[in-house]
C-alpha cells in the first residue's frame, strides 16, 4: 500500500494518526494513554518520528508512526525535542 498521507497530533492524552491511502483516511491511536509533548520528524527519513512523552521519555518510530519503542530517558518528562541539522543522527 502506497503512503500518500500521514499527519500526527497530540491532543491532550492521546496521539492519533491519520492516514491517507487508496483514497480513504484511516484515524488510529498508537499511543493512547500516553501524554505526547511534543513532536519531530527526521528530515532525511520521514518515516523516523520523535515523540517526547510526559513520563515514557523519547519514543520513536520507524514506521511514520504506526508502532513506537522506547529511546531513552523513561521517566523524565521531555518538552522539546531539536534534531542536530548537521548530523541528522542527533537528537
């Protein structure tokens, strides 16, 4: 299935994810329960997605957000996230 569209929003407790293919939008929520602070993609990789979380620390995704692992410093609530333009590996 191809990817035409795919938008993310952290609205209050939960991330859902839109997702436009074949025509039809798809809505689901990968994260529900978890509150989502903030929110980057990778630019050379915009399938690479950065969520910082309230108390899980920095989430990412491979996948534009369909299914996310811990990256890291769980339990400490993260606000803002930057992705070091010369070195995209960074963040």
């Amino acid at each position: 299935m191809k990817n035409e569209r795919v938008f993310l929003a952290a609205t209050g407790r939960v991330l859902s994810r839109a997702e436009k293919a074949a025509g039809q939008w798809e809505v689901t929520r990968p994260l529900e329960g978890v509150k989502v602070n903030c929110i980057i993609r990778h630019r050379k990789n915009p399938n690479t997605v950065y969520v910082g979380t309230q108390a899980g620390g920095v989430l990412i995704s491979q996948d534009a957000g369909k299914s996310w692992q811990s990256s890291g410093l769980t339990g400490i609530p993260v606000k803002s996230l930057a992705l070091d333009p010369s070195d995209p590996r960074t963040l």
